[in-house]
C-alpha cells in the first residue's frame, strides 16, 4: 500500500511521550482530516478540501485569535466529551456527544490521547486508533477513523472501556461528537422526514446562532420511520447539487438514534450522532467495554451530488454484504393477494412474472401459524407471529413445494418473514409470555392487529429460539434466493424481564445489538441469500441493518407520483440498487390514484424493479408492454443500479423530475423524466442540462419505455457529450403523469 496514494499519513508520533503538538492528516482521495494535540486532546485542525501539507493544515488552523472571548471560546475537539476544558485555557465544554457519570459519581471527562496506532485494513482504506483515557480515572475512549480513498468516505466509531470498580453510566454515548471549525457564516441542514406511506421527505432549515437542530427516532424498531439517521451540512450560503461547501454523514444504526448539530456564538458547529439515551443512562459494568455504532461523513466543495455519489460508492464497495451484485426482478404476492391465497393462486403468479421476464417470486405474509393461531384471511395479521410453522392448510407442499414450482418456471423463490415480532395469540407468547419487550408490573401494551408486540433480542435465549426456527425453515429450501425480514411494531412497552433494575434502560441498545447478533448468523450460513429490509415499509431504511440486507422497501406506498418525492428523498444516502420500487396495479391500494402502466415501469426502473399484483389482472397488452419493459431494465440494470447518480430537476418546486445515471467510464447513461401534476400548453420544460458525460464522447440517444408518442427531437441521433452538456436534452411532456426514459450509448 502507497501511502500517497491510499490514504497518506503525515504522523509526528512516539506512542505515549508525543510532543504537545503532535499532528496527522488522513487523506482521501479529495478530503483531508487534520487532527493535532493539543494540551493532550486530540483536536480539528481541518476537514474539507485536500490540504496535501500538514504544517499548511496547522498554521491556517483556526485559533482563538479569530475573535470572541475567553468565556465563549472552546476547542474544536475530535470527539466533545462533557467536562472540563480547563487545560486548553477555552474555558468548560458544556455540548459533548459522551457524558459519563463514574463510579464515584463525578460527572465529567478530562481525556487525554495516550497514543495513535495504524491498523492493518484491506487495500484502500486507512484505519487509524486514537486511544484515549481520563486524567484521573481509568475509563478510555478508543476512537477508530478509517479513511476509504477512493469514495472520499471516513467511517468513525468508538470503543468505550470502563477499568473503574464500579458501573459508570453513560447519559450521552454518541458515535460521532466532532467541531468543525470550518469560519462560516451560515449553516443549513437537509434532512428527511416523513410517516406511514409518505417517507422520505426532504426538507431543509437554517441552523442559527445559539442554535441547536436535532432529529432522530425513539421507536426502537422502526428507526427510519420518522427521520432517516442521515443529513447533509451547508456550510455557508445555500448549496445546490453542484454548487457549496456540503458534509455529508449517515449514522450505522438500527435502533433508537439522535443526530443534531449545534452552533455557537463564535459560529463552531457541533455535530454529535448517536444511539438514543433518552429512556435512561446506559449502565457500563465494571471491567466491561461497548463498541458505539458506526458513522460515515464525506465532504464535497461542489454541493449536494458528490455527497450522494460518495455515500453510494462506499456503501457498495464497502458497507453492503454484495453491493455488486445484480439485483432481480421479481414479483411479491403481497398486493396481488394479500392473505387470499392458495397454492394454484401462487403458481398463477408465477406462471404471469416469468411471462414477462421476472426472475424471482417472493412469498409475502400468510403463509404460518397452525391451530387456533393460523395465519389466515379471517385472523390476518392478529395471529401466528413467532409461530414460524407452515400453515399446511393453505400450502399442502409447503414452501418447499413452492420453491420447486418456481424453480420449474427458472424462477429463484423467496418468502417473507416478522422475526422481530409476535403476537400474544401465539403458542410461542402461550409458553414464554416473559421472551417480549414488557414493563414488570404493567401489563402488556399490543400494536397492530390488537396483539403485536416485540419480542426481547436482549434475551439470547429468544434470538436463539428465533434463529432455530428461522434455520428449520431455510435448511429446507435448498434454492432459497430471498427472505423478506419486516418489522411493524415500535416499542410500546419500556422494559426487560431479563435485564435486571440496574440495567433496564441498556434495553433499547442491548435489543439493536442483539439483532445484529441474529442478523448476522442468518447472513453467516445462508450468504447467498439476499435480505430486504422492511419495517412497516420504510423503517429499517438504514446502514446498520444494510450491513447485513442487500436492500430495503423504502415505503409501502407504492403509488408511482408519491414514489418519486419518496425514491427523491432516499437517494440522497442510498444507491438504486437498494432501493425496491414495485409496479402495481391501479387505482393504487394506499392513494386510489390511476397513473398509466408506462409512468409506473417508468419511475420503478429508476431503482430496483419489481411487481406487486396478480398478472392475470393485466391485459395482453399491458403484459406485451411489461415484457419489453423488463427486456430494457436488464439491458440498463447495470447502469441504475451501479452507477453514478446526477439529480437534474428537483420535484420540489416543479411540475416535473428528472434524474440521470452513468457509468464508471463514461460509456452508457439513462436518463428518467416524470411529470407531475402539471399544465398542458402552460408548462414547457427547458432541454436537460445533462452531467456525467465525457465531453469527448458521442453518444447516441434513444428512448425506450415508448408507448405511443416520442419526447425527444434527436431521438436516435448521435451527439458529443459536451453538447449534451453545454446545451442539454431536448424533451417534454404532456400533461399528468407523462414521463420518458432516455438511454445514451457512447459511439
């Protein structure tokens, strides 16, 4: 490994004796983070641009001499900590992302960095080990950056370690807790907010002097329900796709989650992120350590785009289990069926998906559960949860009969699974009442279909259970391509009957960590598997559980004009290839919305194609049109799924969307154009200033997805990528739901 080129180190260290101005730069390939000690804290010298010196990184370094006062002043910590300051002469740190209550009870952390290690890593990353302890007592903070060169991505995270006699408590215990002395004027935050079947929605606000904005989900389940654990930062004026000082960041987190960013009166911004405290301080025993959730920041001096583009690159060479695997196309029998099913309705699905190209038929809910808890249309969805038993009056040959019907038809097969959940109508809840999330004394709280709670993974007892009988299942299938995990409850009860008093508000971190722990024995002995993460649609939309899932269901609005404001929204964090978007049937089962067959392929190609609807529904017209469709996606799937994404025409503010992709180099693009609800004659869209493209290049345009009428002039002509630049695409629309899709082909 170069050390030019991967992630060059410029280290003045000697383990513990280090100078009092030790210093280091961590490079990516177009970012540098430069850290120095000072008065024994580890520091921020710089973060943003490539700064190649690291004495250039000191001297222009921000300094108290800037302006403000003592009393107001503070130091741009690496990782903010609650206590005093004092040594810095920047007066005592009040913000802090870690609080710590020792054993003794004294309240503060004086950390001081005792050493910096290198860590072997794989080739293009740079692992970097600030190991630091308290002046006094012996707690430590170990905190790990490891620098990705190529995707311009550092990854942080941080080990606390408590060699105390006693417990310490930790009030605050955030993954990321960093000052960006970055001298600007102006912040904003962009984020995105939503609810049940409206995710994902974009939203921006300043961030204002003695400020603090926070977002975050206490659900403990569905964590992405509410807000997504991920942000971008302007810092200055506002910043567009391709214009501003922009950092980027996605907390690694599954369960309950706080991010905010606080600015002072001198302007520092604090960015902490974190698991959520909020039910209690987390109890860490005596000689005992806890390893804090992930976190990946990236910086772009040229807006909103490059943030995207690097979180999507890393999480396909890094964070994803096969981010470079082709995704399929396929059918879930959710919406065509819900719990109405028998055997002949599923091979008929079958028989329709494989008709029109599909590669994959996945088996949603309604399949488990005997006796008196039978899954059924009559119970629906208040019965069977935990009870992972086929339902043989429904499925006489099982879902291993299933899976040969399909593999008959070259289809892989997969089936839907809620192992987080049960129902108190199940013999599992009949036999061990104590295995679900409760509060000792109060009775039990139930969520959807009067009877949903969530089972306790603190207990490994429980996950154990769940895992035996997930395994039973899986072992039997030996084509098995595809499990569906979803998760629809939230906690609506506070409590462990396995966790002693002491340690009850560990539960909402020990649950996430303990379905990690189930998560990654599943992925262990079935790798060639592909999980989607769903949780009441978009709620696991997350890198933690995409640690282990290969995709997710961003929302269980499938209407295709709410898709777009939704997928607009995922994308700013989570490449197409882990986004599930389903053609379905209309009027749409969640808006009653009717949207033409060619608007739904048209907004479903821009991600992860798949259908939800029975076949035999569609008119030999519409299936002739599905067929090609699904032709044309595998031809670009590559290019969606893998490659760079420019968004071109936000939907907020417009009649109209349009996004782009290009490959890696530069020789293929697709191009996806919606309408939305706009005027016929009134509202002319402007040719689409194209990026991506080599000037250099040629490249012939053609559309496909063609119904009836074109929406191109040069459809099928041939033009220099510069042009297609500098001049843009020549399209336009007609009326609602009109849209085009553009393939570019370099010559």
């Amino acid at each position: 490994m170069k050390m030019k080129t991967m992630a060059a180190l410029c280290l003045c260290m000697a383990g513990a004796a280090m100078a009092a101005d030790d210093a280091f730069l961590l490079q990516t390939k177009n970012t540098t983070l430069a850290l120095r000690r000072q008065h024994g804290a580890w520091n921020v010298a710089h973060y943003g641009a490539k700064v190649a010196s690291e004495s250039d990184a000191a001297a222009l370094a921000w300094d108290r001499w800037a302006g403000g006062n003592h009393i107001s002043q503070r130091r741009p910590a690496a990782y903010a900590a609650f206590g005093g300051d004092k040594e810095g002469g920047y007066g005592f740190n009040k913000w802090g992302g870690l609080q710590v209550t020792h054993a003794d009870g004294c309240l503060t952390l004086h950390l001081v960095g005792e050493k910096v290690e290198t860590v072997p890593d794989k080739p293009g990353a740079t692992h970097i080990v600030l190991k630091q302890k308290d002046r006094v007592y012996p707690f430590w903070v170990i905190q790990h950056f490891r620098a990705l060169e190529a995707c311009d991505v550092i990854e942080t995270w941080v080990e606390l370690k408590n060699g105390e006699t006693g417990a310490v408590r930790l009030g605050r215990m955030d993954s990321f807790a960093m000052d960006f002395p970055l001298l600007a004027n102006a912040f904003r935050l962009q984020y995105t907010t939503g609810q049940w079947a409206a995710e994902a929605q974009l939203r921006e606000t300043p961030v204002e002097r003695g400020q603090t904005v926070a977002i975050g989900s206490r659900s403990g389940v569905r964590d992405a329900w509410e807000n997504n654990a991920s942000f971008m930062l302007t810092c200055g004026e506002k910043s567009t796709e391709t214009a501003g000082r922009v950092i980027g960041g996605v907390l690694c987190w599954t369960g309950s989650w706080g991010i905010s960013v606080q600015r002072d009166q001198c302007d520092f911004i604090e960015v902490r992120a974190g698991a959520d405290t909020s039910a209690g301080a987390y109890v860490l025993d005596a000689g005992k350590s806890i390893t804090l959730p992930k976190f990946a920041f990236t910086f772009s001096d040229a807006g909103k785009g490059p943030i995207s583009r690097n979180i999507h690159r890393w999480a396909r060479d890094w964070q994803l289990p096969a981010g470079h695997k082709p995704r399929p196309v396929l059918l879930n029998s959710w919406e065509g069926s819900y719990f109405s099913f028998t055997e002949q309705v599923l091979h008929d699905m079958m028989d329709g998906v494989k008709e029109m190209g599909g590669e994959l038929f996945v088996l949603d809910d309604g399949w488990f559960g005997t006796g008196k808890y039978a899954r059924d249309d009559v119970h629906r969805d208040k019965v069977g949860l935990g009870d992972w038993i086929i339902n043989p009056e429904k499925l006489p040959h099982g879902l291993v009969g299933l899976s040969d019907e399909a593999k008959k038809r070259g289809l892989k097969f997969g089936f839907w699974v809620e192992p987080e959940m049960v129902n108190t109508n199940s013999w599992i809840y009949e036999a061990h009442p104590d295995w679900v999330i409760r509060e000792k004394n109060r009775p039990v709280n139930v969520g959807r279909g009067g009877s949903q709670t969530v089972l306790d993974y603190s207990n490994p007892a429980v996950r154990d259970n769940i895992y035996n009988q997930l395994d039973a299942l899986y072992s039997k299938i030996p084509d098995l391509a595809y499990i569906k995990w979803d998760a629809n409850a939230d906690f609506y009860n506070m409590g462990s009957t396995y966790l002693d008093a002491a340690h009850q508000a560990n539960l909402p971190f020990d649950y996430t960590t303990g379905l990690y722990d189930l998560l990654a024995k599943v992925r262990a002995k079935y790798p060639q598997v592909d999980i989607q993460a769903c949780s009441s649609g978009g709620g696991h939309v997350d890198y933690g559980f995409l640690r282990y899932a290969d995709e997710f269901w961003g929302s269980d609005d499938s209407d295709a004009r709410e898709r777009v404001f939704i997928q607009w929204g995922e994308s700013q964090f989570y490449p197409a290839c882990t986004i599930a978007a389903h053609v379905t049937d209309v009027p749409n089962h969640q808006t009653h919305r009717t949207t033409p067959l060619k608007y739904r392929f048209d907004v479903a190609m821009s991600a992860r194609l798949g259908f939800e609807l029975h076949p035999k529904n569609m008119s030999a017209e519409d299936v002739a049109f599905a067929k090609k469709c699904v032709a044309d996606y595998k031809r670009i799937r590559p290019t969606v799924q893998q490659g760079d994404l420019y968004r071109l025409v936000s939907p907020y503010g417009s009649s109209y969307a349009a996004l782009m992709y290009v490959n890696d180099d530069a020789s293929h693009a697709v191009v996806f154009l919606w309408g939305l609800t706009r005027g016929n004659w009134s509202d002319f869209v402007p040719p689409l200033a194209l990026q991506g493209l080599a000037e250099g290049k040629s490249y012939k345009v053609k559309e496909i997805n063609v119904v009836k009428d074109r929406h191109c002039r040069v459809d099928g002509k041939t033009l220099s990528g510069k042009a297609l630049t500098a001049m843009g695409l020549p399209v336009r629309l007609r009326g609602d739901y009109d849209s085009a899709v553009f393939e570019l082909t370099a010559k």
